[in-house]
C-alpha cells in the first residue's frame, strides 16, 4: 500500500510539473490533491487501481512529453507502451481513461499542431487502444460481470439497465 502512495505521488508531481511548468505549481497542484480524502485513506490500500493509476500517470507524462519535446528517443516509446500495458492489466476502468485521455491526445495534436512530427504519439495511441482493446476481447470473461448492470440496455435491446435515468 505504501509503496503505491509513493509512487502516486512522484508520478502526479511529475506530471503536474510538466503540465504546469514549475516545480512549484506541481508541488502546490500536489498539495491540493494531497487534501482529498482518497489520498489519505484509499490510495493507501492495496488495491488494483492503486496499482494502475501510478503507471496511468507514467503513460501520459510520457505522451506529454512525446507531444511537446521535438526529439524523443524511441526508447521512451517503449516505456510508454510498457506503462499502458501495465495499467491495461492492472485495472480495466483506469484502462478507458488512459485510452480516452490518448485519443484526445492524438486528436489535439492533429488539430493542433500540424506542422511537428508527432509520430510518435499517434503510434502511442494507437497501440494502446488496440492492446486495450484485445486484452478486453481475450478477457471478456472476467471483465463482463462487472459491465453488465450498466450495458444491459444497451447491448440488449428490450431489457432494462440497472440504473435506469429519471428521465425515461
């Protein structure tokens, strides 16, 4: 449990650092984060999401940098796709967030940034959703029960989800 505490927080300093451009912002961004209550108590359990989330963090520091730095090595590609394996096996719902927050990456920098190289970051991507993507399929199983109250509607025409809007 202690060793994920620590490892959250290096990787979320990390990342906020980059993201913000000081070390100073980062360690006030930390801190902040440091007051929610799941730092104190769940973060400090031994849990697979607490397992995942430090290599999620890792994975989109480095695509960060892959979108931001002009010359990446190919060596933190690999590590990129060894920290969103890592996270695609540790936890399945911090899995989507990894792929949605690299799709938006990707897009973003489509948009964006036109005229830089950024191959890098789209292969990143791109890899990491198909490697969800298979790991979903080839583990269907296991991952279905805990899904289906909340895609049953959905997948099955005339059934009713468990968790049915007001609205309807």
């Amino acid at each position: 449990g202690g060793l994920f505490h620590l490892a959250i927080t290096l990787t979320a300093f990390l990342l906020l650092r980059s993201l913000l451009g000081s070390e100073r912002s980062g360690a006030i961004a930390l801190l902040i984060y440091a007051t929610n209550s799941s730092f104190q108590f769940f973060n400090s359990y031994f849990v697979y999401e607490n397992l995942a989330i430090p290599f999620l963090l890792a994975a989109v520091l480095i695509a960060w940098k892959l979108r931001t730095t002009a010359q990446m090595s190919n060596a933190w590609l690999v590590a990129a796709v060894i920290c969103a394996a890592a996270t695609v096996v540790s936890h399945h719902i911090s899995a989507i967030f990894l792929v949605a927050i690299l799709l938006v990456a990707s897009i973003d920098a489509l948009v964006r940034a036109r005229d830089q190289d950024l191959w890098r970051l789209h292969l990143f991507s791109a890899v990491t959703l198909i490697g969800t993507a298979a790991y979903f399929i080839s583990y269907h199983r296991a991952i279905d029960p805990y899904f289906r109250p909340y895609t049953t509607g959905v997948f099955n025409p005339g059934t009713k989800p468990l968790f049915v809007p007001s609205y309807v």
